[in-house]
C-alpha cells in the first residue's frame, strides 16, 4: 500500500509541476521577440552614443583605437547579443566581434528563427559616416528558455522526492506505528498484562481501538490500587493477572521512519555543494604551492579523511549518549561549518570548515543509522541500512540539485546560509519524533572493532569477505567519490558548463540510487539474498564507467550517471548485509566496513588529484575502472563455481 501510494503522490506531483512550469513558459514565450527587440535598439543607441562622441570631435571612424576591446566590453555586459558590427559609409566593415551561442536544449518554436538586428546610422555634420549593427540569434532565447525548462524538471524531480518520504512518514505516522501499538496491547492485555498504555493516535477505527485499551489498562489499575496488597497478590496468582499499582508506562515504541525526515533534511542541507564544490574550491585564493587540481580536491579530501577517522568510534558513541541526543549535539556545529565555508575567503579556511561538517555529518548519520537499526532489527540489517542509505542519497539528490540551482542564481554564500537553515528544522523534527526507545542510550552495549589478530584470523578464515572489502566495498566508494564527486563536475565545468549544468548531470545518479535502494536490500534481506544485486550492480558500474569513457556530452553523461547510481544502489544494501552475515555479525564489523569505504574514497580521490593533470579525463576514468572491474569479475567467477559446486552436491 506504502508503495502504490507513493507512486500516486509521486506521478500527481510530478505532472502538476510539469504542467504548470510548461505554461509558464509558454506565456513567456510569447513576450520574448519585442522584450529582446527593444534590448537590441538600446545596445545599438549606447554604441552609436559612444562613437558619436568621438566623430564630432573630427576624428574619423577609422582612427577609432580600441575599437574592437570596447565591442568586447559591450558584449560582456549583454550576454544577450551576439555580434556587434561597425560599418563604414561604403558598407565596408571597419570593426566587429561575437561570440557562439553554446549549444543546449532549445524550447519552443513560436519564437522567431531568423537573426534579430538593429541598425543606427553614424552622423556628423549631416554626413552618414558609417552606421552600427546589433545582432542576436533567435536560438539564444529559445536555448535560455531550454535551460528554464530544465530548472523547472529538476525542481519537479526534488518535489517528487520529497512528496514520497512525507508519504513514508504520514503513513508510518497514521497507520504503521498506531497499528503496531494496538497490536501490542491486544498481545498483552490477552495475556492478562494490562501494564502499558499508548498515546493514541492513528486513523479512523485504530485510534479508537488504542483508546479503549488505554482505558482497559488504566480502569484496572485504578481499581487494584484500592484493593488490599494480600488480596491484590491473591488475584494476580489465581487469575493470571499483571497490572500497575499506579498508572500503566507508556509504551514507547520506535519506528525505522522516526528518523526519516530529520535525517533526510540533514542529508539535503549538508549535500548542497556536492555539485559545485571543486568549482568553489577552484576559484578560491590558495597557497602557491597547491595546484589548481590539488585545491579542487583540498576540501573533498580532508571531508572524507574527517568520515574516515570519525566512523569507528560514532556508533559507540550513539549507543553511550543515545542516538537522538548525538543526533541533536551534532546540528549546531555543522549549521556553524556550513556558514563558515559560505564566508571562506581561501581554500585553506574552506577546508578546515569542511573537516568540521563532516564529523558533524558523520556523526549525525550513524545515530541516525544506529536508531534504525534498533528500531527494526532484521536477518542482517539489510533493510534498515538500505532504507537509511535510500534517504542519505534522497536527501543528497535534492541537496545537490537544489545547491547547484541556487548557486547559479544566488551565489555560493546565499546557498550555504538557506543549508543552515534547513538543518534547525531537520533538529526541530528530530526532536519530536525521535522519541522512540531506539533513541535512548545503551550503556552496557559495547561496540569496538575486533583487534588486529581477531580480524587477519576472520580475513582469513573466510577470503570471500577480503574479496568484498578489498575488491567491491573500497572501488564502490572509490568510485562515487573519484568520478561523481571530482572529475565529472570539473569536466563539465571545464567544457563551460555552470553549477546548474553539474547538478543536472549529477543528479541522477542520486536519483536513480533512490529510486532502487531499499528495493535492493529487501531482495538482500529475502530469499533471493546479497548475491544476485551485488553481482549485477557491480556489472552496471562497470557498463557505466565504460560509457563515460567513450560518450561525453552532458546528455550521455547524465545516462551513465543514471546507470552508475542504479549500480550503486544495487550494492550498497546487499554488501552491507553480506559482510555482516559472512563476519557472523563480529563486534565492530559495522564500523569496519564503514571505515574501508572511506579509505576507498580517499584513495581513490587523492591519485585522481595528483594525476589528473598529467593522465587527463579519460584516463582517469580508465584508471577507476581499472580498479572496479577485477574484484567484479572474481566475485563473479567465486559465485559460479560455488553454483556448480551446489548443483554436483545435489
């Protein structure tokens, strides 16, 4: 029901936005020619105002110095005109520039198609001296227009995703969660436990249901706690009889969705630079020993070192203080280290500020993980791992659309601010839903990595889940953070293409990882198991990689980032739930494999940095996919003989 539900909610808002962007557009459309027309008349009237000057002071316009930077000059303030032409008497061209209107996607036909142009003539003393002439292209118009419509599918595409996980968490809210604490008070009060009551809540006949046990159990203990203590003992044991000598506890239940849409707007405000942040990295004041590549790659790098050595110790930490209170500790800190990179002045500063986001996001995400995981405990924590990972990237998607589009429009300090923002209502839901026994502390759990000889005895007892640390689980990581995270955006940027241009591209490999994750770790949690997805997510990375390599136009690019994030979202559950089931759930194996997934991409960025330079795009590409393809195929090779092995059994 969840699912169809959300499909509805999803396909209704999608048109609706779709719909009403392409009116709008439409109506714009219409008054494009005389706006564009009357800024054509007004480019020539301050060109022929500037020249006319000098032709009445007598000097001719042939003698004009610097008559073509000044062309350049007037072209950089009206990205609108095209070319600007200065003729003499004769109709000879004295003076002229332009530019090439990029290519792009180009929307509607109503506008005109032939060159819009304006021509004033050049006068002194009643003689014609030449004229000037102002040109556009029709195609500029409709490309811009193009872009607007593609702005208008991003924020369709983000409305989508945030429609769906508030239909997640309505449901969960309304239905899910009510029903499971009637439920649990019909098991109890069946048993004779009248101990317990619940806030009621839900939908229809549920909460009145839930009301009617509440009262059961506190009409009983009302009328225990005026019955004697003897006789009070003497009803329980003959009776079978459990109730509370004052009012019943309330009974707190947690719920994997609890943490959904606090984490999911945590994910989006801290994911915001994700599109642009080597770009921003890049046009920063830097040290003049740090290339221009190494500064790109400065904040990304020292990102995923904060993850790396702040994931072995967060999930102990959440059991000791409680998930929901991390979760809360960590919000002010990172809402501090987004502002502070908006105001960066330096790559230096910028980093510093980012090492601090990512502690916060490190430690933010794994309370949020380690809620889930108590909250709903299934064979290997497949499904609440894959369902946390599916809103991280949902929030990402929409963080990474939302930043490029307002970076574009805003700038990057006005878009870091509006992040801030969103994380102290990502705190206020937290603090209102998280209220779950989940989030509580645990003291008496401990959670430590195994010691160095217990793991190379584990490594080495079982070589399948070497294979997958070394061979699936780092390249994954490696991957993301390699061509997503680096080369991509600094591709695209270095074909001219803008924050806006990164998002759209990089969107969808969140978008399709969203779309898939939590389908995949239910097929891991079920009978199908881990193996299949891994095996065909690990091929869909390598088809992915190899397209990027050979089709670079941001249209193709788009398609194989689609098809890596589908890739991805096929592994990350699945591998999640294999290593914890071949470790036979280890103490610490968790944050172990949490920790090789940073490594990964920490490699694997650093050696992109250091040679992209020198290797180029390609053969960085060429390079990762050097490194994803054997672990792949191995692990391909280790399943099949293990098949064949199975079926010679039977």
């Amino acid at each position: 029901m969840q699912l169809r539900l959300a499909l509805v909610v999803a396909a209704g808002v999608l048109a609706s936005v779709l719909v009403l962007g392409a009116l709008s557009l439409m109506a714009l459309e219409r008054s494009v020619e005389p706006e564009l027309s009357a800024r054509i008349q007004l480019v020539a009237s301050l060109m022929r105002g500037d020249l006319q000057q000098a032709l009445e002071l007598g000097v001719p316009l042939e003698g004009i110095t610097g008559l073509e930077q000044h062309i350049q000059t007037v072209l950089g303030r009206f990205a609108e005109i095209e070319r600007i032409v200065i003729l003499g008497p004769d109709g000879r061209v004295l003076a002229e520039s332009g530019r090439t209107v990029a290519p792009g996607l180009e929307w509607g036909r109503g506008v005109r198609t032939d060159p819009l142009s304006h021509s004033l003539p050049l006068i002194a003393d009643g003689t014609l001296l030449g004229q000037v002439r102002v040109e556009t292209a029709a195609r500029f118009m409709q490309t811009r227009l193009g872009e607007m419509f593609l702005d208008i599918l991003v924020l369709a595409l983000v409305a989508v995703v945030v429609a769906v996980m508030l239909v997640h968490v309505v449901v969960a809210g309304a239905v899910g969660k009510p029903l499971r604490r009637a439920l649990i008070l019909l098991g109890e009060q069946r048993d004779g436990r009248f101990v317990h009551r619940v806030s009621p809540g839900g939908i229809g006949g549920i909460e009145r249901v839930t009301r009617r046990f509440n009262d059961h159990a506190e009409d009983i203990a009302e009328r225990l706690a005026v019955v004697a203590p003897e006789a009070r003992e003497a009803l329980a044991s003959s009776s079978r009889l459990t109730a509370c000598h004052g009012r019943p506890a309330l009974l707190r239940l947690s719920d994997l969705n609890d943490a959904r849409l606090a984490l999911f707007l945590f994910s989006v405000a801290t994911e915001v630079s994700t599109a642009f942040m080597p770009l921003y990295a890049r046009s920063l004041a830097r040290p003049a020993w740090l290339s221009a590549e190494l500064a790109a790659s400065a904040p990304l790098l020292i990102y995923l070192l904060g993850l790396a050595v702040t994931v072995p110790f967060a999930g102990s930490l959440a059991a000791r203080i409680g998930a929901r209170r991390l979760f809360l500790i960590t919000l002010p800190t990172t809402a501090l280290a987004l502002v502070g990179m908006g105001i960066s002045q330096d790559v230096v500063t910028l980093t510093l500020w980012r090492l601090l986001l990512a502690v916060g996001y490190a430690l933010a995400v794994i309370a949020c993980q380690e809620y889930a995981l108590r909250a709903q405990p299934t064979r290997a924590g497949g499904e609440a791992l894959g369902v946390t990972m599916a809103v991280v990237l949902g929030g990402v998607f929409c963080g990474s659309a939302l930043g490029g589009l307002l970076a574009q429009r805003f700038g990057y300090l006005l878009t870091f601010v509006a992040a801030a923002l969103v994380l102290v209502l990502a705190g206020i839901l937290a603090g209102l839903m998280m209220r779950g026994a989940a989030g509580d502390a645990v003291p008496e759990r401990r959670v430590s990595s195994p010691g160095g000889a217990a793991t190379c005895q584990l490594l080495r007892r079982r070589p399948r889940l070497l294979l997958l640390l070394l061979g699936i689980v780092m390249p994954l990581n490696l991957t993301t953070a390699a061509v997503v995270w680096y080369l991509t955006p600094l591709f695209l940027a270095d074909q001219g293409g803008g924050p806006a241009l990164v998002a759209r591209v990089v969107m969808f490999y969140y978008l399709a990882a969203v779309l898939v994750g939590s389908v995949a770790s239910r097929v891991a949690d079920g009978d199908i198991g881990p193996g299949g997805p891994i095996i065909l997510g690990g091929i869909l990375s390598i088809i992915a990689l190899l397209g990027m390599t050979h089709w670079q136009a941001p249209a193709t690019l788009a398609l194989a980032m689609a098809t890596l994030g589908l890739g991805h979202a096929l592994l990350r559950g699945p591998l999640h739930a294999e290593v914890r089931a071949l470790s036979d759930k280890a103490p610490g194996m968790l944050a172990m494999l949490r920790l090789v997934d940073r490594l990964g991409a920490l490699v694997g960025l650093l050696v992109c940095a250091l040679w992209l330079e020198s290797l180029g795009h390609r053969a960085s590409l060429l390079l990762v996919l050097a490194t994803v393809a054997p672990g792949v195929v191995i692990y391909i090779v280790i399943g099949a003989s293990k098949g064949r092995v199975a079926r010679s059994e039977r």
